[in-house]
C-alpha cells in the first residue's frame, strides 16, 4: 500500500517549491499541511517531528525527511531522476547546486533591506553568471545531461520561469534556454503543474512572513 | 594512470576544508592549488575552468568540478560513504545537510563585523539544536547511519572539532558526542590530518581574510 507523501510548510514557495515541482515532474500525487500557528509548530516539535525543529518537512516512505536537499536528493533517486552513473551525477549537482543558488537569492528578496539593489543583483548574476552555463549545456541537447530528464531541468525549469516573473523579457538572448522551456512545459504534469487551482504556490509575501515569525517565535 | 585530485582554493578553510577532510577519510591524496593573488584568480578565470566564476573548484577524474555539494557528494559515491541503500542514504543527507548549516554559521564567522552576537547564537544552535540530534544518534552505535563509516561521520567529526575551536568545553554534556569524536580521531588517515604540517588547514586569521578580499578586489 502506497501512500502519498505529505508535505508540512507554509502555504507558500519558500524552500519547499522546489520540492513540489520534483514530485509533480515525478507524477506522484501529495498531500500537505499548512503551518498556521504557533502552537501546530510547538505540537510538530513535541512530536520529535522535526529533526533539526525545521521545515520543510517531508512525510514519506514511513520516514520525517526534513533538509531541502536530503528530501530533494531521495526523490530523484527514488524516481530515477539523478543521471545514470556518477559522472552524470556530478553533472547534475554542480547544474542543480548552480541554479539552487539562483533559486535561493529569489527567495530570499522578501528578507532583504534593499530588494531594489538585491533585484539589480539577481539579474545581473543570471544573465552574466548562469544563463549562459545552461544556454550553452542546451546548445543541441534536449535535457541538460545524459539525453533523459533529471531534476536538475526540473530546477533550471522553474528557475526560468521565477525570472521571468521578476525579469519580463530575460530569456531574449538565451534562445536555447527559451525553446528548453518550452519543451519542459509541453510535460503534461508541469502543464497541468502551471494552471490555476494545481498546487503550485505564489512567493512569500509579507503576511506569510509575519506569521513566519510568530510561529517560529523570531525577532527580526 | 590515476592523477590525484587537485584543489583549487584559497589558503584557508572557507568551503573547501569538508572536501579536504573527506578525501583524507576516503585514504585520497590531493595536490593543491592554492590562490594567493588577484592575477592568480583572474587566470583561473579566464581559462573557463570555473563553471560558475567560483571556487572551490577540484580536478578529479578528468572533470573540472565546482559547487561544494556536488564535490562532496562525488568523493562521498566514488569511496562508497554515501550510506548502502536509498533509506540509509536519507539519513546520511540529513545528518549532513544540518551538519552543513551549522558549519556554515561558523565559516561565516570572519566575514561578520561584530562576531560576538554570531558567536552566542552558534553556540546556542550546536547546543539546542544541533548536538542533541547527533548525541542521540549516537547512544549505541559507533557511526551515525547503517553501522558504517560514512561522509555524514567526516562532516561531524570536523564540526565537533570547530566548535571546540571556539567553545573549549562544549561537548561536555555531550559524552556520546565525544567518544565519537575520540572514536573517529583512531583513524590513521585522520590521525595524521590532525596533526600540524598536514593539509589541514588553521582557523581563518586576518591575513586570510584579507587576501580573500583583495583577490575579489573588495573593501573592508
């Protein structure tokens, strides 16, 4: 008997997006539950639920899988999404650690003091840093590494499409990234992934930040 | 032919003291290269050998590897420590990636104007947060996952080693904490990193800091 994973954060993007996108491209149906209150977070803590007391936190497998990459990491392994042998590999984890760094500035422009500056940053590093590594990787391949679907196109996917939301017309100069997005999103799953009422979450804003405090008993 | 491993890095511990460590616990020996000045820098750069502009950057197996965790997870497949199965394999990542963080908060540490408030909330962290999750762990076993040596092992051992840098009698309430410590300090390999003249490298100093900030061309 297979269950679904469930999936425990805040009923936002922040760390556990990516984490959604995997399992959808993997096509495995979850659940999740929302962090609302203190009190759920201090039940979860009680329950020796989260091992380093965060989230994400990934009900799966009969085990509390918490760290963004351990979860990330099983579910590409488990769903042969990680390359086929270890050269792929380290293919795959030096596109994917790249591109969670991208990731991870975005996410983290709510917390910043100056996100006009920040925004500058982010843009600049894409299009100088990044999106010429991937235009380049996709000059002729289909996917980025090994000619099958890993989660490191999964990541630059939903990478590109944060940028654009920040960024309008990014990806002009980077024809090979655009038609890699294009293609990704012919996916059915990441199709039906995109539409209104999937799971798919919107950006933290300030709301999901202040519960964030309050939740987490933070002075910031 | 097997070439050994090169590092590329600056003459500090910074993000590639884990890679150092693992490789001596996987019995590896590295060459390095060590970066000293801008002009260094600005060569490696030039030579597109840095996929994305950064280091560390290590040469193995005819692969120019960068991003910490994508080394670390290559060294860690190749010398069989990444745990015997995809469940054991979870636990050393979470183990791991928590490990990280806290190394993380004390690799920072130089780069911070005003440490004293860093300091006391990474001594907070390692001693609620942290280290009870491994001291736990370690009630009975002798390694932290599947009965055997693993990268998640290296990764603890160094930062128990760190945190005593800073916190002398930190891991006196921790006894399973330090018989591991004690336990893994046996092992020739590490035995003989820990002494000085090895390739270890010491705690970062001024003069570290500004020669990283000079390569970068930055101000303090």
């Amino acid at each position: 008997m297979s269950e679904k994973p469930v999936l425990y954060y805040f009923n936002a993007r922040g760390k556990m997006e990516t984490i959604r996108w995997l399992l959808t491209v993997a096509e495995v149906d979850f659940d999740e539950v929302f962090l609302t209150s203190r009190d759920q977070y201090l039940k979860l803590l009680e329950n020796g639920d989260l091992l380093f007391q965060q989230v994400p936190m990934v009900e799966i497998d009969g085990m509390k899988l918490v760290q963004t990459r351990a979860i990330l990491n099983y579910i590409a392994e488990k769903y042969n999404l990680h390359g086929k042998d270890l050269k792929d590999r380290a293919m795959i984890d030096m596109y994917s650690e790249g591109v969670k760094d991208l990731n991870e500035m975005i996410i983290m422009l709510i917390m910043s003091p100056d996100p006009k500056a920040k925004l500058e940053e982010i843009e600049k590093k894409a299009k100088e840093r990044y999106l010429p590594v991937f235009e380049k990787a996709l000059t002729g391949p289909v996917y980025l590494v090994g000619g099958k679907l890993s989660c490191a196109d999964v990541y630059l996917l939903e990478c590109t499409l944060m940028l654009e939301e920040k960024f309008a017309g990014i990806l002009k100069d980077f024809g090979n990234v655009k038609s890699f997005q294009g293609r990704m999103l012919q996916i059915p799953a990441v199709n039906r992934f995109l539409l209104p009422g999937s799971k798919r979450k919107l950006p933290l804003d300030q709301k999901t930040l202040a519960l964030a405090k309050e939740v987490f008993n933070l002075k910031f | 032919m097997c070439d050994k491993p090169v590092l590329y890095y600056f003459n500090g511990r910074g993000r590639m003291e884990s890679v150092r460590w693992l490789l001596t616990a996987a019995k590896v020996q590295f060459d390095e290269v060590l970066l000293t000045t801008r002009d260094q820098y600005l060569k490696l750069l030039d030579s597109g050998d840095l996929m994305f502009q950064q280091v560390p950057m290590v040469e193995i197996d005819g692969m120019k590897l960068v991003q910490t965790r994508a080394i670390l997870n290559y060294i860690a497949e190749k010398y069989s420590l990444q745990g015997k199965d995809l469940k054991d394999r979870a636990m050393v990542k979470m183990y791991s990636e928590g490990v990280m963080d806290l190394n993380e908060m004390i690799m920072m540490l130089p780069w911070i104007p005003d440490p004293k408030a860093k300091l006391e909330e990474i001594e907070k962290k390692a001693n609620e947060r942290y280290l009870p999750v491994f001291e736990k762990a370690l009630t009975g076993p002798v390694f932290l996952v599947g009965g055997k040596l693993s990268c998640a092992d290296v990764y603890l051992l160094e930062c128990t080693l760190m945190l005593e840098e800073k916190f002398a009698g930190i891991l006196a309430d921790f006894p399973n904490l330090k018989s591991f410590q004690g336990r893994m300090l046996q092992n020739d390999a590490i035995k003989e990193f820990v002494k000085p003249g090895s390739q270890r490298k010491p705690q970062p100093d001024d003069v570290y800091v500004k020669t990283v900030l000079e390569i970068f061309n930055m101000k303090t």
